[in-house]
C-alpha cells in the first residue's frame, strides 16, 4: 500500500533532504527511523521515500510531504504491542518516538490511488524571512530568519515581486535538471513586513501588557508560491531582490534578468537558513491526482 507522510523539520543540521554517503539528512534520518520501526532485513522489499520537494542544506519545512510504498505485512509490524490501534497511527506514534526532536511526524495516512507526493502537487508555498532592522533582531529566530545589515526598501521590493508573477523561464535564477528546464509559473510574489505591535490588550478585561512583541515582529517575509521550483530558484530571486531593495542593483537590472535568462555571478543564492517551505498542496479530488502527476511529468515550455 502507498502511505502518505506529512512532517515538518528544522533545516539547520541536516545536509538537506537527499541522502549523501557519512552526511546527515532528512531523508537518511527517516530512513533509519523506518528501518528500526519495521525491522527492516535485507530479504524484505526496499523502501523508497518520493518527496514533494528536495530541500537544500540549512533550509527548512514547515509542511513536507512524502509517500512510500510498503508491504502491508511489513506495515503491521509498526503495531507491536499498541493492540487496536491501526497501522498507520501505530507507525505515526512510533516515528514520533524515535525521530530526533528537529523532525516532527504531522500525519500518516493510507494514500489514495493514484498520488504521488512529488508530481501531484498543484502548488509549492515558500517563505523567505528577513531581518533588516537590528531592534527587532531576535536571537529565538536565528535559525529562521536571515540577518541583513542594511535597512531594505518595502516599496522596491513590492515592485521587483510584481515582475516574477507568472510562466516564465527563471533561468537567471536557477539551474535545471539534467534535461530538465528552468521555466515554472509563479502565482504569487509578494512581500511583506510584520507589524510591531506593542501594546496587547486583554478584549475581556480592557486591560494591556506592554512592550511584549510578538516573535517575528518587524520581519520582512516573501512569500511565493508556484507549481514547482527549480534548483536554488527562491534563494536566487530572493537574493537579487534584495540588493534592489538595498539599492546596490536597480529594478530595471532585476527586469532585464527576468527577461533575459542567464545564470551569472550577481543572481546567487542568498544563505538558506531564512527559507522554509511553507505548504504543498494537492487536487481536492482524488480522481485529480494521476492527472495531474502525468501532466506535471511533461517538459514545460513557454507556450
């Protein structure tokens, strides 16, 4: 049977998703919690986890999405002494145990026909935050929000957004895979600045607190969200957005880029530790998901 994962993760000491011989990742981790759970031998059937969306180093998940394809017999043995209890929960409970506290197991669940956590995906939701105003720096969020020296402009950033919104090819943002291509569609870009409120004020007793700043107060976040990404996409489009934003390179520099796909030096990826992904999200009806799997499997091209 096709199980579906969903769990979340803190990037920071993990090499990424992708499995990498003597490097600890997220995908080796769940691998070996797997492993233990269902006392894996080498005479069982192999299990492969298929991902919404390999994440680089230092790059975090709020929402993942993973399938595996296991033997129900094999399942079963998730269920030990938890009498009652249904495979699936009995497997959920036991990773929940086993996985180290920077992994969390939101949900396990049998997966309907024809879903494939990767190509049955409608959208990928990303947030990339940033920390530009050094009252507001807090030390709690170091390992998710970005530092920048240099106090960015709102309004440039909101234009520079406005440009990467639809089907284009990123190729001065990305890389593409072995024959693969850089074109995706985005449907949303836009950025945006935490409020700094002050003040709480209890709507019962009238009374407040002050000084008590939410976590994240004054943070620049940009979200975007598209069909898929290619590799290094969001880090690069964040990256140049933000020397616009510093006014180190001009909006019609960042336009021309998307215009005119070309990798060069000046349109990097930014450090990774201020992106997470956010949410996948897949067709409402089920009768949708081989669908949508065969189509996104197509080359993309511009027409």
């Amino acid at each position: 049977m096709r199980l579906r994962i969903d769990f979340a993760y803190d990037g920071t000491d993990f090499h990424g998703w992708a499995k990498q011989p003597g490097l600890r990742t997220v995908q080796g981790v769940i691998d070996a919690a797997l492993l233990q759970i269902l006392r894996l031998t080498d005479a069982d059937p192999e299990i492969r986890l298929t991902v919404a969306g390999r994440t680089d180093t230092g790059v975090h998940a709020r929402h993942q999405v993973c399938h595996l394809d296991v033997d129900e017999r094999i399942l079963a043995r998730a269920m030990g002494h938890l009498n009652g209890v249904a495979p699936q929960a009995a497997l959920a409970h036991r990773m929940r145990h086993v996985l180290p506290d920077d992994i969390s197991i939101l949900s396990v669940c049998g997966a309907p026909e024809g879903f494939d956590a990767r190509f049955s995906a409608l959208e990928r939701t990303y947030i990339f935050r940033i920390c530009d105003d050094w009252r507001y720096l807090d030390p709690r969020t170091r390992h998710y929000v970005l530092p920048v020296k240099v106090p960015l402009n709102d309004a440039v950033l909101s234009t520079a957004a406005d440009m990467i919104v639809g089907l284009r090819d990123f190729g001065s943002f990305a890389t593409p895979n072995p024959g693969g291509t850089t074109i995706r569609e985005v449907k949303v870009a836009r950025w945006w600045r935490v409020p700094v409120l002050d003040t709480y004020v209890d709507e019962h007793s009238g009374t407040g607190a002050f000084g008590a700043l939410p976590v994240g107060a004054g943070t620049l976040e940009f979200t975007i969200v598209a069909d898929a990404f290619a590799h290094n996409m969001v880090r690069s489009l964040v990256g140049a957005q933000v020397q616009v934003g510093m006014g180190k390179k001009s909006l019609e520099w960042f336009a021309d880029k998307l215009e005119h796909p070309l990798r060069e030096g000046s349109t990097g990826p930014i450090a990774p530790q201020g992106l997470t992904l956010e949410h996948v999200e897949y067709p409402e009806d089920s009768a949708a998901l081989a669908a949508r799997a065969q189509a996104i499997r197509a080359k993309r091209t511009l027409g």
